[in-house]
C-alpha cells in the first residue's frame, strides 16, 4: 500500500444538488454504456453509481447490477430507486473474481490512486470479465482548473496542493491497465464540450468544492468570481450560455 491519498478533501455530495446542476452526466453516458453492452443474467459492477440513474439504465437489460459509491448521500438515491447501492470505497473493494463486467462513468478521476482502483476492479472481475469505463482524461476541465488555480495564486494559496482529480493520458492509464494484468480492446481519448444547464456558476457549486475547503466565505466567493471572470471570456458565449471543456477518457480492457 503506498501512500497516494485516495480522494481530495472537501468535495461535498448531496444528490439534490447534483441533480440539478448535473444531470447531463448520466444523460452523456449512454455512449460507454453502449460499449458494455450489458446482458441479461449478467453480474455487473457499477463504479460510482452516483444516484443510480445509469445503474438503472444497466439494469433494465436484465443484468444484476450492483452499484457502489463512496459518498452515502448519493448511495441513499441509488436506493431510493429500488437499485442494490453500498457504500464503498472503490481502491478497497471487497470483491473477489464474481462480476462479469465492471462499468463505470465520470467517476475514476476522482480517485487518486487510480492503481489501487484498476488492481481492484482486476480483482472484482472474473477471468475473461470486461472492464468498460470513461472518466475525464488528459486536458479535461482544462480552462476550468487554470482560472481556479490563477484566481487562488492570485491570494497566495496554492492550487496545485487542493488539485482533486486524475485527468491521464492513453499512454499513462495503458501502462497502468497493462502492469494489472488487463488486455486493452479499445481507449481513447474523445474531446466533448458539454453546455451547462445551470452555467459555470452551477458547475463550481457542485463541483469545486476540494479548491476552496478550510477558507472563509468572503474568500471562496471572491475566488469563484475571478474563476467565472476569467472563463466568460473562453466557455460563455455572447447570450451567456456556458459550455465546459470536458475530454473524456474512454475504454474497454479484459481481465
Ligand atoms: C468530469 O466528469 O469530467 C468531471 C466532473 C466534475 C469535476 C471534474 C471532472
């Protein structure tokens, strides 16, 4: 076990607010479900299920999908609609060679240490069992963390130290797939802008919690203000409608 730490602090779950702000990221991710292409009587694994919309998306093929996450708010939704969710954090999961596939969508790049993850999906599966995943890659969110990071230097408080996900290249999550024993059938990497329904200010609100966990309010909001100041000039158009620089990260590996 090395020491990487496995999630940034300060990133703050509540499905409601999720909902509202993000629901386009179960909607995008029809696409790798696709490419998993669940079966019925199929043992799936759902890796950060969130609030379980696209669990339930598997689910309507018949597999028995298990969906687990490591925030109890979202595990509460997945329940709510009628999903088998857990809490679990997704470096220890404490499954051995019983799933046929293990899916997962815009989650791995919360989870810092992504070996410790991919040895325990490697686990997770079966012999022959398929690993179909896509999260954020190389570049994602690109504008978004440099205006964050500019507006926290600006106030002397390092960004780099708070800096919460894990945006890998092909090359670099290849080498670490391959070091776990997994055969790559398909990755790549896929730019995707993606219009925000609730605008850039929506997005900061659910997601950019880890930048400004421990400071003042009066801090954070001036700190969201130059980052939303800085952006309007890349990802707002001139009717204000935002659009984020998502790449995305896409795969399919077999164990
Ligand atoms: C993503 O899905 O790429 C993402 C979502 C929230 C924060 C960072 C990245």
């Amino acid at each position: 076990m090395n020491d990487v730490p496995h999630n940034a602090p300060g990133q703050q779950w509540q499905a409601s607010r999720y909902a509202h702000n993000a629901d386009f990221v179960p909607a995008l991710g029809s696409t790798v479900a696709t490419l998993l292409d669940p079966k019925s009587g199929e043992r799936i694994l759902d890796l950060g299920c969130g609030d379980g919309s696209l669990t339930e998306v598997l689910a309507k093929s018949g597999a028995k999908v298990i969906g687990v996450d490591a925030s109890p708010d979202m595990v509460e939704a997945a329940k709510a609609r009628g999903l088998d969710a857990r809490v679990v954090d997704a470096h220890h999961l404490p499954f051995d060679h019983e799933f046929d596939a293990v899916f997962s969508n815009a989650a791995l790049h919360w989870m810092l240490n992504h070996e410790a993850v991919i040895a325990s999906v490697h686990r997770a599966l079966k012999p022959g069992g398929r690993f179909v995943a896509e999260f954020g890659g190389h570049g994602n969110v690109a504008a978004i963390c440099t205006a964050l990071l500019a507006a926290l230097q600006a106030r002397g408080i390092s960004g780099k130290a708070r800096f919460p996900w894990f945006f890998p290249t092909v090359e670099e999550y290849s080498t670490s797939l391959q070091a776990a024993g997994f055969t790559i059938d398909s990755i790549e990497l896929i730019p995707r802008p993606t219009p925000l329904p609730t605008g850039m200010a929506g997005w900061l609100a659910t997601f950019a919690n880890p930048f400004l966990h421990g400071l003042e309010e009066e801090v954070r909001e001036a700190i969201l203000d130059d980052a939303i100041g800085l952006l309007s000039h890349s990802l707002s158009d001139s009717h204000g409608n935002w659009t984020a620089d998502y790449v995305r990260l896409r795969l399919k590996a077999y164990r």
